[in-house]
C-alpha cells in the first residue's frame, strides 16, 4: 500500500474515532468566558415539548458541573430523567445539558438542603449502572440513591383508567460504589456483609452493637460512615 494510502487511512480513523469520544471531551464549553457564553451554545427546548418525566417537577435554584470541571452557578434547573437531559431555565427558554456533558448538579429543596447529584457513568465506570444519583455519602465506599425512568406495562393497569392515571414511574435504588465494586443494597445481610471483605466482621459487630438495619436509611448512613472510618479515608458526611 502506497505512503498516500496510509496517510489517507490514518486520517479516516483519526476523524471517527473523533467523532466517537467528542462527546466525552474534557475541554467541552472551556474556551468560552462567561457563563452566559457557555449556556447560550447549549440546544434549546422546542416550545411545546412535553415528552419529559422529571426528577422534581418543581424549578430548583441550582448549579451544575461539565465533565470539563467548569462549574455554572445560579440558575434554576431540573432533570428529565426520560431522556437524561438537565434542562436551564436561561434567558425565556429552556436549555438542554445531556448526560455526557455533566460531571455532576445540585440544587437545595424546599426544606433548605442541599441536593448534590452525580453522573453514574463517572463514578460507577465499569458498573452497568446508567443516569444519576443522588450522593448520600462520600467517601472510599460512597452511598448512592439512583432513579431510572419505567414506563409501567399496561397489564399493570386496570382497565378503563389506563388513561387517566399517570402510568410511569421513577424506580429508586440503594447502591453501595466502591471502586470497581457495586452492590445493590437489599435485605440479604450477608450479601451485604461480603462487600466488606476483610472488614465483615468488624461491620457486623458494629450492626450488632448498635441494633442496626441495613434497609434504613440513616442506619446505612452510619455502617458507611463507620467502614470509611475503619480505612481512614477522609470523607464528607
């Protein structure tokens, strides 16, 4: 094969495999300056559009983190989880940021708290876990709360009300992330206990000591909290 060939080739591959991981860019949005710069180049919502099932369906002042690490603040937002977009209200319309641009959003609800959620293909990597998560604890082992959009079969429906009722819902689960580690959490204690390897012993004797249940969730809270401490890794409660 000619130089030529090559040349052409390489030049192929370069510009799919471009095309490929362009979504997953770190330097996404960087080159421009203001917040304002970066929101406006974001696609805009079609005015009328309703196919969209939302994690909150109230507006929620918040702040939002592109994978580049560029952190946008003061904007009201909520998450379409159907189609994995957070939407920004920005200037009379609607802006949409789709999952592969987010590192991570928050917003504080209506009692004051702040609600942090992360993008689950960044910190579960090598899990087959997709969307995101409301992260209830950091730390080496993190505690994560997912929501996956379910549209409920209509044999789950009785008839005549198919119609009338709201028939999807938003699936909400209890993971334990550790690494390359993931656990959905259940109420199989020693399931759960095998998480912990070398440190099992030592949980359940804590569980024990302290009239724990795994499936509540500020007794989850302190298992985690306590394992984390166990292998002196600072963590954020």
């Amino acid at each position: 094969m000619s130089m030529k060939n090559w040349i052409l080739q390489g030049l192929l591959l370069f510009l799919f495999t471009s095309g490929i991981f362009s979504q997953w860019s770190p330097n996404d949005f960087t080159i421009l300056g203001t917040p304002y710069e970066v929101i406006v180049n974001f696609e805009t919502k079609e005015t009328g559009y309703n196919e969209s099932y939302y994690l909150d369906d109230q507006w929620h002042n918040g702040s939002f983190t592109l994978i580049s690490d560029r952190t946008i603040k003061n904007y009201p937002v909520k998450y379409d989880l159907k189609s994995n977009n957070l939407e920004i209200q920005f200037s009379g319309e609607v802006k949409l940021l789709d999952l592969y641009r987010i590192k991570e959003f928050s917003w504080v609800d209506d009692a004051g708290v702040n609600q942090r959620y992360v993008n689950l293909n960044l910190i579960a990597a090598d899990s087959k876990l997709f969307g995101i998560a409301q992260l209830l604890y950091e730390g080496k082992v993190k505690l994560l709360k997912t929501f996956s959009y379910r549209p409920k079969p209509e044999s789950d429906i009785k008839y005549g009300a198919y119609g009338a009722i709201d028939h999807n819902y938003i699936q909400e689960d209890l993971y334990l992330v550790e690494g390359k580690k993931t656990m959905l959490v259940g109420n199989n204690k020693k399931k759960f206990m095998r998480f912990f390897e070398d440190y099992s012993s030592a949980i359940m004797t804590f569980i024990k000591s302290n009239s724990l249940k795994i499936n509540k969730m500020p007794d989850l809270k302190m298992i985690v909290e306590y394992y984390n401490s166990l292998i002196n890794t600072v963590f954020i409660s």
